[in-house]
C-alpha cells in the first residue's frame, strides 16, 4: 500500500485551516502559551523572629529581632510581628522596646 505524503499533509492543513476559520466565526477566544524549562521557581518565604525580655536594675527590657529571608516584603514582616507582640502582651509603644527588622532576599 503506497501512501501518498502529499494527500495527508494537504488533509492536516486544510483540518487546521478549518479549526482556526471556526475558532475566529465563533468568536473572541483567548489563547495563552507557557514553557518554561529546568527547575520551577521556589517561592521561598521565611520569618524568623527572637523575642528576649530581660529585667535589668528594675526595667523590664524587651529585644525583638525578626528576620526574613526568600521573597518576604516588609509588609508580611510588620504583620508577623503585630500578630506576636499581641500574642505575647507586648506594647508596641513602650519605650523599653527594641525592634530590628532583616530582609535577606
């Protein structure tokens, strides 16, 4: 049995040529195209935060440092450390309070 190349490619092109004409009567068809090769991006997000509450002389001292590291923004790290210093019954305005804040990308 002879098969004749040049029948089928004209067959594929004419099925293609007919999809895409009824696609476009159709109407408004949205398309998207992604490749992407290797490795998929990590989306890495980590808080670390350290609170050290000390008496010294009658003071009550509070060091907090929180540390992040991946894609964190500053915004995530603020709402980490309200979220704690509520858990934990820290005032925020006290004076005795010492807060430092790392953003490691």
């Amino acid at each position: 049995m002879k098969v004749e190349y040049k029948s089928m490619f004209l067959g594929v092109f004419s099925g293609i040529i007919g999809v895409v004409i009824i696609l476009f009567v159709l109407g408004n068809v949205e398309t998207e195209f992604s490749f992407t090769t290797g490795d998929p991006i990590k989306k890495n997000k980590n808080i670390n935060v350290s609170i050290n509450r000390t008496i010294d002389n009658g003071e009550d001292l509070t060091n907090v440092i929180i540390k992040g590291s991946g894609k964190v923004t500053r915004e995530e790290l603020d709402a980490e450390l309200e979220r704690l210093l509520q858990e934990h019954g820290i005032d925020k305005n006290n004076s005795n309070i010492n807060i430092e804040i790392e953003i490691n990308n």
